[in-house]
C-alpha cells in the first residue's frame, strides 16, 4: 500500500521547541510559592533505626514539614511484592533508602533541615552479594524473608533430559552482568500541588502518568487514583528509568502534609544512588545440540539480583528466563531463576527489560558453541532461527519475522565470511540476534486496569483544521508521539505540521499504560489509527451535509476535503469543522492481543515480536586490553517503519546505549556502597566514542501493527553487548567476556585466560 | 563564603589569607565547594590576570603564564612543536568546554594523581615559579606534589608561569593517557616520556607518570637505565620494568592496582619504543 | 550571607543581579529565568549548561556567577528562537539530531562554537567539539550529521 506519510523521513514534532530551548522540563516548571523538598537518605547498607529525632529540623525556621515514619501511616507498597515503604520504618536496606524528607522555603533551608534530624542506627551485616546471601546463616534484608528469595521458579518443557542425553555435543558457559544506570541526563524530579478540596496535582517526567497514582500514589496514601491528576513534563530522558518514580510520592506527601506545592528534584547523585537500574545477573547456560547445528535444548540457571526491594525486578527475571528460548527453534528447555534481596540499590527495568543481559549471555554462548561445533556463527543461527508462524516452546506466536534478513545484511554488508577468515590477531567481527515483545501481557495483570493491555485515543479536529491527540501512551523524546502524529495524517490526509500531541494527562485524556516494553508505536499506534479513522469519518459525514456530496465520494487531500470526480469542489477541513460549531472529534480504542501466561510460565504474552541482529568490528589492544568498536552493522525487523527519521534515530541511539553499557558503565558497588555517583565516575559513551553505524530496515509487515509497525525501542539495544563480546572473542583467538563491563582490564584477563587455555 | 575579584596579582596575593582560595578557570573548585568538598571562606578570583595568561618562548624556555588554559595549549604552535606530549596531554584533556576554562596551573594546583599535564610537564623538567608577598620562588615539578591531593605551594603563594625546556631537534619524546572513554575521563594511567639524544646516546631521560601512585611523579629509576645509553631493547625492558616496579597504584572504580602497575611497565615500553621509531611487539 | 551585584549581558539583554558569593553561574542564570541552560551534573561532566561566556563555550556550573561580571553570556536561546533559527538548530530538525531534547541546548552552544572556528568540520572534528556534551538518546550520529550540513547551509549562505 503506497503512503504518503507513514515510512518517510520526519522531524519530531516537537523538534522547533527542544533545539531552541523552550521545553519545559520539570526542574523548568514554576509553581508559584513552591516550596523544596529533599530526602534523607540512608549512609549505611543494612541499619536498624533505633531511634529518629525530627524536632529540630521542624523548629528551624522556613521548614514547612518533616515527614519520616514518626509521621506516616504503615503503608507498604510494591508492584509485586508489597516490600517497600514511602519511609523507611523499623530498618534501611540501601545507600540512599528515604529514611525522611523535608519542605522547606528553599534548598539551603532544605539541606540545613536534613542535617538536623538526628538518626540513631545499629549498623547490621551487610548483604551485598547474591550468592552468599542464600546461605543459611546470611544476616536478612527483610527479616520476614527467609534466605532472602524474593521469588523463585523452575520451570521443565519439552523433554529437557532426553534431548540432552541424545546429544551430539553440549556446551556450558557462566555469565555475570553488572549493575548499569539508565543515565538519563535530566536527573529526576517531581512536583505536586495540594488543593483545598483534597486532591492533589503532580507533575513529573513520568513515563506512565495512569500507572504511578494505581500502584504508588494512592495506596501509599489512602487515596484513590482519582484524586491525583498527573501530568507529564517531557523527559529528558528515561529508558526505563521513569516508570517508579518515588520523587513522585515525596513530592505529593510533602504538598499534602505542608499544605502548599513543592517541587522535589533529585540531584544527580541521588538518581545515581536511589533509583531503579538495571537488573544485574548471573545466567548459567548449559545447551544441547545436534552435530549439524541444530539445537536440541538448553537449560538456563538464573540468579538475579533484587536489591533491596522488588518493584517490577520478578518480571524482569522471568523475561530473561525466557526470552531468548524464543527467537531459536528450541524444542526443549528447563529454567530456573532466583531473584535474591541485597543490600544493594534496588534494581529494576531498563531498555531491554532484562533482555540485554539475557540476550548478552545467551549469543556469547552461541559463539562458543559455533566454535566448538566448528560451524561460523552466523550459519548457525540461521540454522535455528524462528520463523512467521512458529509457536515456540513457550507458547510464542510469531505474527512476522525477518530476523534471518536482518543477519544476511549484516553478514553481506560486513564482509563477514573475509573477516570471519582472519581474525585472531586483534581484530574482528563478531554479531547477535535478539527477540522482543512489543508490549507485554503480563504488565496488565500487575499494573493495568484489569488483565487487558489497552489503550485509547482521541484525535479532535479544530477550526482551524488543527489536529490534537490525546493519548495515555507518553513520550519519553524517542519521538513516541511523533508516531501517533503521523499514523494519524496518514488516515485523515491533513498535512503532519498541524498536528499535536500534548504531554500525557490523567486530567483529561484516555487511559494508557504508558511507555514501556516496546508498546506504544503498536498499541497506541493502533489505538490513535482507529481513532484518526473515527475522526476522519466524522469529518466525512459533516462535509457530506455542507457539500452536499454522499461521504463515500468524497476524500481528504492535504487538508482539504474534496470530491472525488471534481477535486475543486473542497473545504479545507478547517471550514468543516467551523460550519458545524463545535470540534470534530475520532475515539479509538485498542486491546493488545495475546495471553497472561499461566502459573508455569506458557502462553504469548504479547500481540507479536520484533527482532534484529547487530554486527560489530572491533580492534583489540592485546597488551592493554583496550576495545575500540570500528564499526557496527545492523539490521532490524521493526514491522513497517513508520517514520524512518525517528526510527534510525532508535536504532543508533540504541546501538550507543548498549555499546556504552557493554564497554563502560557500572554504578560499582563496594561492600554496599556505589562508586559510580556522577558522570566522570559513571561514564556513559561521548561523542568520541560513537562507532560508525550502518543499518537497515527489514519490514515483515505485521497483521497487527499499524501499517504493519511493531516495536523497534528494545531491539535496537539488546544485541550489541554480545556483538561486541563476540567480536572481541574472534579477534583475540578465544577471549571470552564473561563478566561486564567489557573493560581494559577485564580484556586483557580474558586475554591471558585464552592463552593459557592454548597452551595447556 | 566571599568572593573578591583580584585586578592584579598585587591585590590577589593580599587578600590571600587562611581559608582563602584562588580561583581561575574554576573546572576543580567550583563543584568542590558546591558539593562540600571544600571549604573555603573566600575566593580570590583570578580569572581576569590576563598578565598570566600568556605561552612564550624566552631564554630558551618556554614560560607557560599559569592561567594559560588548555586550550591555549593545543593553539600553541610553540607548544605542538617543541612541547608535543604537553600538546597531545592537551588534546586528551577533558572535552572542550572544559578546556576553555580549565588553566594549566590550576590542573597542578588540583593536585589529582591522574592530572593529565602533570606527566608531560614533568617529563619537560618543569618548573613552577610562586609569588607571595614574601617574594618570589621556583619549584621544579618533581618536588611540588607532596602527597595524595597536597602540594607543597603554601597558602598565601600563587602560581605565576610553569617553565619548561623546549624539545630539541633531535630529542625524542612520546605520550600516551590509558583511559576508559575517548574523552572526558580520568586518566587510568598517563605516560610521557622525553629521551634528549646527544649523538645517538640518551643524554638525559625523563619519564613523567600519572595515576599510578598518590601523587604525578618522575619514574627516576627507569630514567636510569636510559641516561647516558645508547636505547635498545635491553635498555626499553629494564626501563620498563623499573617503572612498573616504581608504581604505587590504588584499587579504584577506574582499575585494579595491578592492572595499573601492569600497564605502567607495558606503556613505558611501548613509549619508549615509539620514541626511539621502534616497532611495537604488538600492533598498537 | 556575602552578597554581590554583578552585571552581565544575556542574549544582549542587560541583567543585574545579586548573586551568593559560592553561586554558580548556572545557578544564578536558571534563577533570573534562563531555564533554557539546563541542570544536570553541576561538575562539568555533561555539558547540558553550556554557554558562550564572551563568545567561548564553557560550562556555567563551573563557575562562581560572580566571576562572570561584566560579561556577555548567549545560551541557546540567544543562538536562535523557534522564529529565528541558527543553522545548526535547524539541521538538528532536520536530520533528527535531537530526541528528548535535554542535551540540545548545550549542544547547539558547542556546535555554534565549533563553526564559528571550523567552517568545514571533518567528522573527527565535530566529534572532538562535541565532546563534551553528552547526549543519551541519539547515538550522535545524526547530531553529527546535522552539525556537518549546517556548516555546509553556513558556507553556501555566504557565498550567495
């Protein structure tokens, strides 16, 4: 189907706005006589509160309030486990658990007030890492949870045992991930304002306005979730990183308890410190195989850590349990995860959801299996990729897929068969393939309404033919919105300039989820079509009556309606909507598709799946173990490029994410504390360091999507950590990352590792 | 904390008292007082000293004003052709806007271990000359750092100009920053190395290292192996090895304290080996 | 409290101001209304407060305000406004160099600065200018694109 917007090339809508400097980010917002809020948070690991004297912080003057667990209700919340509290109460569990916060006039009276609550703690053994923290006489983050297991499963399908006897050749492998940051470069922060009548307003860079009053604000509070009207303020950033914003409760506890706005905005340090990172793991992999390639079945052993509290951290394990059985055709698998509680940063969900660490482990391991099947990587995947119309293992039905295209371009475009030939003296190639929901099931059960993931829209036409959407989904500047804009002038033919997507808004706009797991270009994509062919319709009939032309013979063209057989007989749209007196408005709704998986963990948990392989080039200082990547090469199956722009955008910004992640980042936990508090300690890739990035698109045109689009945010990241190892294992004969980050020193070990597995 | 902008180096060193701190480019200072790291009661600003900021060539030395910034460094034509390590610690430096602030003097006075000019400038026998209301003195690098963050300029003393020895034609020098990014990071280890070659023969052979130990110092026992040598790979390897034998590295979030030590004798090697237009044992 | 009154131009506008002697210069910009220089590390290590502090692109948190007096600062918003676009501002629209749009402010003062210096950049170059600005979202890659043809719009508008 020809089109005339969707699949080319265009600006952000909210580009002009953002490169001049005029977005009103949440540090930006001015609200009239606000006060600040700031938190205490805890300098120990694992420390019993014995006793909290506030009265000195509340009798300086210009403090509004102090609140701690002297003050507030018991009301313990959590998506999956009720495990977390506004306030710490009868102990703290990390570096920078909110033990108290304060309003006050200004942020020197803030910190003074801080400094004059007195805690008295009884430091207590610190539980820092997962393993020893299973141990039987291991001191316990939270004293009801008996050897620290948050959650635990174990899950056999498909005949694990006989595939692995009957194999040709088995391989095992162990892989440990770190603990990296989203590091958006806005640091987090919300604003609320009280009102007399009870409810309260917040703002915030929020990348789910709907969900943080249903499963934070208004348990926490004993309020319901209509009582707060949330509004987004654009993220400068968020990956993930935005979706349990605890700023949002200080700052809505504070306005209520002071009775006056306050803004609470983290510093750097402390989204460093107290935020939601990304889940770090140890993944065991055993597999199975045929001589020929063929992969008989794999067992996976999985120990993540929790942190001290839950969140969303049991449905990021589950995700890297499973995910990467799907994108080959495994025809038997036996999994097992732990999450374990620490007294480490609570960790949660960043792009990717869990898949970059599965994803990185389970492709190194491919590569090690090639190797010793003495087959090229590559070829191997191809061997056992998924295809369009397979139901995989765990009950996944893949609606498209054009993953195999996607590595034959990165093969082709690489010159891989000649590099894969040399090799071995420092420098190489080496690439990965990755499988990603668009949208997940699960989330509906644990965040949504009921057990649908839906979304809605509403596009409103005005008189001067303007367009405005409203939708629940929130962009976080990936250019979500920009999205919606142009599904929706493709359908109802007015030019894409005219339209506006205002930052999401519990005061007036449909339900959404929000934006997370890759959901938003299909979901709310299909929800904001829907409603642009409402609209479109509405505009139809109204014109029908004032042209006095039958609807069905008339069309939109660039913002004009017209008849058919005669295109000088219009009105602009604009005139159309005027001449009726009021707006003209489309409704659109749209249920994902797919299952809640059952208890063991089967079913399609999301409407369809979008892939993509990575390929990188890497020179290897082999004295220094100092990685440079050369170039990367990709391919990606995002269904149907909606706007071509936005999505190489994804892509390369992705592609640089992850490589930053592979190479660089660690918030760096000693004994309890992280080391990596600011951006020259937690360093995340500059502009020197972005790599030449070749890619392409390859469209399976999904049934779902609309226009054919699925999800494209997530692929883009997941693969090129193990890309990178890959390439790094070919280009030194055999150095095997299998702890991140791909660090100097963790080269030149495995480097040394390789050598004396040769020699001896 | 008071703030009094110094119209010359008169005025800046009478207002230096305890507790007073000169501030020019500000790129150290500024977010260590913002953050508490330090403490100080008043800032003498001395950005505007424009009689400090100067490079020039004079009685056959190079005389860098102390609030030459590092960009003024890698616009120096005198500075990339008779001081190359300084210039190529330059363009390693931060990112640009830093380097438009941050001053040559300031770097030194910051007292980081992984100070990026500290090992060239060593390495080019630098000496820093001080003024106080006592006078005026002259310290050669390798004494001003004293310890971890401590140098020996007292507190009412400002830096003045740092003076190097230009390179020669026929002298040999090489530099290189271990780092974990391409920019805008803290040195896991910095090298600079200059043999002045009389002849064929090393006649004098400094080796400047950074974040290898508490303080930026002189690797005075490779140096050894090197002075009044003719450099081969005997000379390389002891070198090399006394170096990485001199380190006192710490563990940190950037590396191991072996892995610095390590690669404290690999880039003494390979600079060395780079100075001399001799191949690397391994493709670099 | 020591407090000072110092004066700077800001996008040609005369501002006087009282600053805190230990004020940043971010800090005391972002209080009188200049929003646009964006908060983040506040040491110098992200670049997203980047301003021309008489015409030089420096980073406003690493600065005492009070050392900026008598100077002239242009932010973003003294480059170009939504009406008046800089070239480097509109090629950023153009090539989707910009997503969130929290870096873009800092980014456009250091590409200003580098084409004020470089008409005809090479990749490296931009690469090297920008290097002090970290962008999360892009990849760089498309900042670098559009930096490379707003020198190209530049050299051809002065030709014509």
């Amino acid at each position: 189907m020809s089109t005339r917007v969707v699949g080319r090339p265009h600006p952000i809508i909210d580009a002009v706005e953002k490169v001049s400097g005029a977005t009103v980010f949440i540090n930006d917002l001015e609200l009239p006589g606000a006060l600040t809020g700031m938190a205490l948070r805890s300098p120990h690991p694992h420390a019993r509160i014995l006793n909290l004297d506030t009265m000195d912080a509340e009798r300086l003057p210009g403090v509004a309030v102090v609140l701690s667990k002297n003050n507030t209700p018991d009301a313990p919340f959590g998506i999956n486990h009720k495990d977390e509290a506004a306030f710490c109460r009868e102990k703290v569990r990390y570096v920078g658990d909110e033990v108290a916060a304060v309003a006050a006039v200004d942020e020197e009276t803030a910190r003074e007030a801080l400094s004059l609550i007195r805690v008295e703690y009884e430091v207590l053994p610190t539980v820092a890492d997962p393993f020893a923290a299973q141990e039987p006489d291991a001191p316990l983050v939270h004293d009801s949870v008996a050897g620290n297991i948050a959650n635990e499963f174990h899950i056999k399908r498909g005949g694990i045992d006989e595939a692995f006897h009957a194999a040709d050749a088995t391989f095992a492998d162990e892989f440990h991930t770190h603990l990296a940051h989203q590091a958006y470069i806005e640091p987090t922060g919300c604003a609320a304002q009280w009102h007399p009548d009870g409810k309260i307003s917040v703002w915030g860079c929020l990348q789910s306005v709907f969900l943080i009053r249903t499963f934070m604000l208004g348990p926490v509070m004993g309020m319901s979730a209509d009582d707060f009207r949330v509004t987004q303020t654009k993220p400068g950033g968020a990956f993930g990183g935005k979706l349990d914003v605890k700023a949002a409760l200080m700052a809505a506890m504070l306005s209520r308890a002071a009775e006056k706005p306050v803004k609470f905005m983290m510093s750097l340090e402390e989204d460093l410190i107290a935020m939601r990172p990304r889940m770090p793991v140890h993944i065991s992999l055993e597999s199975a195989w045929k001589r020929d390639g063929t992969l008989a079945g794999k067992r996976v052993r999985i120990v993540a850590e929790n942190g001290a509290y839950s969140s969303l951290s049991p449905a990021i394990m589950s995700s890297i349990a499973l995910r990467t059985d799907n994108l080959y055709k495994t025809p038997a698998a036996e999994i097992q995860g732990k999450l374990v509680y620490t007294n480490i940063i609570p960790s949660g969900q960043m792009r990717g959801f869990g898949n970059v660490q599965a994803t990185y482990a389970w492709e190194s391991h491919l590569d090690n299996v090639a190797d010793g099947l003495g087959l090229d990587p590559a070829d191997l995947r191809l061997k056992n990729y998924t295809e369009k119309g397979d139901v995989s293992l765990h009950g996944w039905k893949i609606a498209s897929c054009a993953v195999a295209d996607a590595t034959r371009h990165v093969v082709r475009e690489m010159d891989w068969k000649a590099k894969r030939a040399r090799g071995g003296e420092g420098r190489g190639v080496g690439l990965a393939s990755c499988i990603h929901v668009s949208g997940n099931k699960g989330f509906s059960v644990e965040l949504g309404p009921d057990d649908t993931d839906p979304s809605s829209g509403v596009v409103r036409v005005d008189e001067e033919g303007k367009v405005e959407i409203w939708s629940g989904e929130s962009d976080l500047g990936q250019g979500a919105t920009s999205v919606m804009a142009y599904i929706a002038s493709e359908v109802m033919g007015i030019p894409v300039d005219r339209f506006k997507v205002p930052p999401t808004d519990t005061g007036y706009m449909p339900f959404g989820m929000g934006a997370f797991a890759s959901r938003i270009t299909l979901i709310g994509g299909n929800a904001v079509k829907i409603a642009a062919e409402d609209a479109r319709r509405n505009l139809l009939d109204a014109a029908a009556e004032f042209m006095e032309i039958p609807a069905d013979e008339l069309e939109i063209v660039e913002g004009d309606v017209r008849a058919k057989a005669l295109p000088e007989r219009k009105m602009t749209v604009g005139e159309v909507v005027s001449r009726t007196g009021s707006v003209i408005e489309g409704n659109g709704k749209w249920l994902a598709g797919g299952d809640v998986l059952d208890k063991e963990k089967y079913g399609n948990p999301s409407t369809t799946y979008s892939f993509s392989t990575h390929g990188a080039e890497v020179e290897v200082d082999m004295e220094t173990g100092v990685v440079t990547v050369l170039q990367v090469c990709c391919g990606h199956d995002p269904g149907r490029v909606i706007n071509r722009l936005g999505a190489e955008g994804q892509v390369e910004g992705g592609v640089v994410q992850g490589m930053s992640f592979a190479m660089m980042e660690g918030l760096a936990p000693l004994e309890g504390h992280l080391r990596g508090r600011n951006f020259h300690d937690y360093l995340i890739a500059t502009s020197m360091d972005a790599p030449p990035i070749e890619h392409d698109f390859f469209e399976s045109m999904d049934p779902y999507g609309p226009y054919g689009a699925k999800g494209l945010a997530e692929v883009a990241i997941n693969p090129i950590t193990a890309a990178i190892c890959n390439a790094v294992y070919h280009a030194t004969g055999g150095a095997r990352i299998r702890t991140l980050p791909v660090s100097p020193e963790r080269v030149l070990e495995a480097i040394e590792e390789a050598r004396n597995q040769n020699t001896s | 904390m008071e703030f009094l902008r110094a119209a010359s180096v008169d005025e800046a060193l009478a207002a230096a008292r305890d507790g007073a701190a000169f501030v020019a480019g500000g790129t150290n200072l500024v977010p260590d007082v913002l953050f508490g790291r330090k403490k100080i009661s008043r800032a003498v600003d001395i950005s505007r000293l424009d009689e400090l900021r100067y490079i020039e060539e004079a009685d056959g030395k190079i005389r860098i004003g102390a609030l030459a910034t590092v960009t003024d460094l890698l616009d120096s034509d005198l500075i990339r052709t008779a001081a190359s390590p300084l210039h190529e610690s330059a363009l390693e430096f931060a990112g640009p806007l830093v380097r438009n602030r941050a001053s040559v003097a300031g770097n030194l006075m910051d007292a980081s271990p992984a100070a990026d000019l500290a090992p060239p400038l060593l390495a080019q026998d630098a000496i820093v000359e001080l003024v106080s209301v006592e006078g005026e003195r002259a310290l050669p690098l390798s004494e001003f750092f004293l310890d971890y963050r401590k140098t020996a300029v007292r507190p009412e003393e400002l830096v003045t100009a740092i003076v190097i020895d230009p390179l020669g034609a026929e002298d040999r020098c090489a530099y290189y920053k271990l780092q974990l990014r391409r920019a805008m990071a803290i040195a896991v280890v910095g090298v600079a190395v200059v043999l002045r070659m009389n002849r064929g023969v090393c006649a004098e052979a400094v080796i400047g290292l950074g974040a290898v130990a508490a303080i930026p110092y002189r690797a005075h026992a490779a140096e050894a192996h090197l002075r009044g040598k003719e450099i081969g790979e005997v000379e390389i390897e002891s070198a090399a090895a006394a170096a990485a034998d001199s380190a006192q590295p710490i563990d940190d979030v950037r590396a191991s304290a072996s892995y610095r030590r390590k690669m404290c004798g690999v880039l003494v090697r390979r600079m060395l080996r780079k100075a001399m237009g001799m191949p690397q044992t391994v493709a670099v | 409290m020591n407090t000072y009154e110092i004066n700077m131009r800001v996008n040609e506008k005369d501002e006087t101001l009282d600053v805190q002697g230990d004020e940043t210069l971010l800090r005391a910009l972002r209080r009188i209304g200049y929003v646009e220089v964006k908060l983040s590390c506040e040491g110098g290590d992200c670049g997203a407060c980047a301003i021309l502090l008489d015409g030089v692109a420096v980073n406003a948190c690493l600065m005492f305000a009070a050392q900026a007096d008598g100077s002239e600062v242009t932010t973003v918003r003294g480059i170009g406004t939504e009406d008046d676009l800089h070239p480097v501002q509109e090629q950023l629209i153009e090539k989707g160099g910009v997503q969130c749009g929290f870096c873009t402010p800092g980014v456009v003062v250091s590409a200003k600065a580098l084409l004020d210096e470089n008409a005809a950049p090479s990749r490296e170059d931009i690469q090297r200018g920008l290097a002090g600005n970290l962008c999360r979202c892009t990849g760089y890659k498309k900042i670098f694109e559009a930096v490379s043809a707003a020198a190209r719009q530049m050299r051809e508008g002065d030709d014509s």
